[in-house]
C-alpha cells in the first residue's frame, strides 16, 4: 500500500494540523477516513493507516471551472452528506477557484482564476462541469470573452489531474444529444495530455467525487478506471445487480402502468422504461440526499444517466429496451443483461462483458465483482 509521506501540493499546514486548528475531533476524521475506505471498497482495518496518511498531507489546491452547463453538478456536490460542503471546501481541499461558490464576480473572478492557475501550476485538481461546444468557433459559451476550450485548455495545461464531473463533462450529455447544434464534446476530447477522471451521472452523486479526492490524497494517485474512464469503485456494478426489486424482474412481477398494482407494491420497472440492466453505477447503495432516496427507490425507472450517450441510446427513457425477447423465473441475470446490451449499444455492450468477466472472476475466486481493487491496495 501506498501512502504519500509528503505531498507537492499547497503550501501551509499539514491536513492534521489544519483540522486540529479547526476544532475537528481525532475521532470525527476517523469516522470520515472510514466511511471514504467503505466506499472505496477497502476493509476498516486500513482505516488509521489511512487517516495518518491523510493528516500529513498539505491540502490540494482545487480549481473549479463550469463550462456549457446547468449547474446542477455544483448544486449536488454542495449536498453531500458526509463530510459537509463545509468540511470539504474549507478542510479537505483549498478551493481556489468557483465562480458559483466564490464571493468574487465579474474581472475579480477571473484574476482569481489566473492567480490561482499561476500560485499552484503544476499541482492543482482541475475540476470541470459542463461541456465544450465546438461549433461556430466555440462562441455558444464564453466567459470574459473566452470561449469553453480556451478556459479549459489554459486551465488543464497547469493541473496535476482532472475530475470531469457530470455527464455534460463526461461526453457531452443533452447538449450533445443528435444532433448536437453546438458540436458539444467531454473534456477528454480536448485534454489529452493529462489523467482525466470521469464521474459520470446527471448530476453525479457527490460522496463519490468526495470519494476519488480522498483516494488521490491517501495514496497518491487516482482510483482504478474503466475502459470509460469512470473509477470501478463507483462504477463496477450494474445497477441491476444491486437493485432491491431485483426479485421481483426474477419472479417477473412487472410495473405496466405508473398507476397499476404493481406499481403501488413496488415491483420492477422494466416494462415501463428502467435501465438498470444497461446501467452501471452506485445508486442503489450510495443512493442520494443523506441516503434518503433513490430514482427506483421512488418509482421511476432509471434513464441510464451515467452510459455515454444515454440521450441518444437509451431513449425513449419510458420504453422498454429493445432486444429482449421475454423473460422470467427461467432467465438469469447475465441472459438478460447480455441481450438487453447487444441490443443497445456498443458501450452497453461492452459493459455486460464487464459483467461477465466480473462474474467468472467473482466464481473462480480471483477478485470480488463490486470493486476490483480491494486487497491491493493493502
Ligand atoms: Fe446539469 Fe446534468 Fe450537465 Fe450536471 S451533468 S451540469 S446536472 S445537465
Ligand atoms: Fe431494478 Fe430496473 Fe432491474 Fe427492475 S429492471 S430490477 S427496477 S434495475
Ligand atoms: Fe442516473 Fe439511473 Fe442513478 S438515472 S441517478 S444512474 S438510478
């Protein structure tokens, strides 16, 4: 295991020392370093191990820049649970930049901007919501006169990592729905010289950007990804396979109608346009809110908001995927599941291989299927 004993990145006081001037309790941090590890999928034995690692790091500087967005990934990040938009802002990491979250506006904000890119080139986390419209030169979003992929190229030339957060970060998301009027790409269509982490979802849930810092802090470098670019200890498993009315699409007992039966005792939403089956990502278990809820959990499908181009490939969202000849009692999960992706798209497809090859890994011993990298980091 790898546990950085000094760190590149700002100036100042230790991570620990910075949360004991801060009033934070010893016992506090554990609970956090705990529930972090828990996510990542790591066993609680490693947590002191982690947390001493944590609180000799200097925190991170943070720039975050919102591109063609709705700002909806900053309005679910400043909801996180645990820790609280106050730990994480003013404890966790130096947010140096965040024309929503800073006081500054207008020619202050954007000096804030260059005089951060500037004090930390080399070291900062670049965070990125929004997508960068290409067309017509870029002129469907600028800001003080610059378009997106200027601010964003300046931007990551001087990052040590970047987080595209949100689905409109990650590919494009509904701007770069067909037929894509603004010529709308991810981030990594225009970064290509740096890691680039997607958190993908619209909006993503907050604990697992919270998550992938916590792991870039502690062992200094960024969390396993998939072929998609997404850390597998968020995105490791399909929905499907985590999804409470699981039993009920086994013993197919199915929602017809928003308003039937079925509806009103909870059964699967399959018939009526989930996309479970299709769709990898946390919520079942992380869920939203303070773990209040859910989409499934409150009776809608799931619209696959975490799939690469799920406007074009999963729509219509009230529909049932194509391809699936029927199932029931007598079908397995990885029957469907394989039928439902074939019968999609080519990154469907390629994710219930990942599910199978999960699955043979899972029966022969060899690695466990929710998070691929549990044990080595230890
Ligand atoms: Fe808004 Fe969704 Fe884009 Fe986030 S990913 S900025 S919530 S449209
Ligand atoms: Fe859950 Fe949707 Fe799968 Fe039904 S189809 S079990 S609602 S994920
Ligand atoms: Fe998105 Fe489906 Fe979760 S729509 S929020 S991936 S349940």
């Amino acid at each position: 295991m790898f546990f950085p004993s000094a760190n590149p990145w700002v100036e100042g006081d230790t991570l620990g020392e910075h949360l004991e001037s801060r009033g934070v309790s010893r016992r506090d941090f554990l609970v956090f370093c705990g529930e972090m590890g828990a996510m990542l999928g790591l066993s609680s034995l490693v947590t002191p191990k982690m947390a001493q690692a944590l609180s000799q790091v200097r925190r991170p500087s943070v720039i975050w820049i919102q591109l063609q967005e709705c700002t909806g990934c900053v309005e679910s990040f400043i909801r996180t649970s645990d820790p609280s938009i106050g730990d994480v802002v003013l404890d966790l990491i130096s947010l140096d930049y965040s024309h929503t979250l800073m006081a500054a506006s207008g020619s202050a904000a954007e000096e804030a901007l260059q005089s951060a890119m500037q004090q930390n080139h080399g070291n900062y986390i670049l965070v990125v919501t929004g997508s960068v419209p290409l067309n017509e030169g870029g002129i469907y979003t600028t800001i003080g006169g610059r378009t997106a992929k200027t601010i964003l190229e300046e931007a990551g030339e001087g990052a040590a990592a970047v987080l595209a957060v949100g689905a409109c970060a990650h590919w494009g998301s509904v701007q770069a729905a067909s037929p894509n009027p603004t010529g709308a790409v991810g981030v990594d269509q225009i970064i290509k010289d740096k890691p680039v982490v997607n958190i993908a979802g619209c909006p993503p849930i907050a604990d697992v950007i919270t998550a992938t810092i916590f792991h870039y802090l502690t062992f200094g470098r960024l969390p396993e990804l998939d072929y998609d670019k997404r850390p597998m200890f968020a995105y490791g498993a399909r929905i499907h396979d985590q999804c409470p009315k699981r039993a009920h699409f086994d013993a197919g007992q199915f929602v017809q109608r928003f308003d039937d039966e079925g509806a009103r005792k909870g059964w699967c939403l399959y018939e009526v346009g989930c996309k479970g089956p299709a769709t990898f990502s946390p919520c079942p278990i992380i869920q939203w809110n303070d773990k209040t809820d859910w989409p499934i959990g409150a009776g809608h499908p799931c619209i696959g908001c975490t799939e690469r181009a799920f406007w074009d490939t999963m729509t219509p969202f009230y529909g049932r995927l194509p391809g699936v000849a029927g199932f029931g009692v007598e079908s397995t999960a990885d029957t469907i599941g394989l039928a439902l992706a074939v019968g999609a798209t080519a990154g469907v497809a390629a994710h219930a291989v990942a599910t199978g090859v999960h699955r043979v890994r899972e029966k022969s011993g060899k690695q466990l299927p929710i998070h691929p990298d549990n044990g080595k980091e230890g």
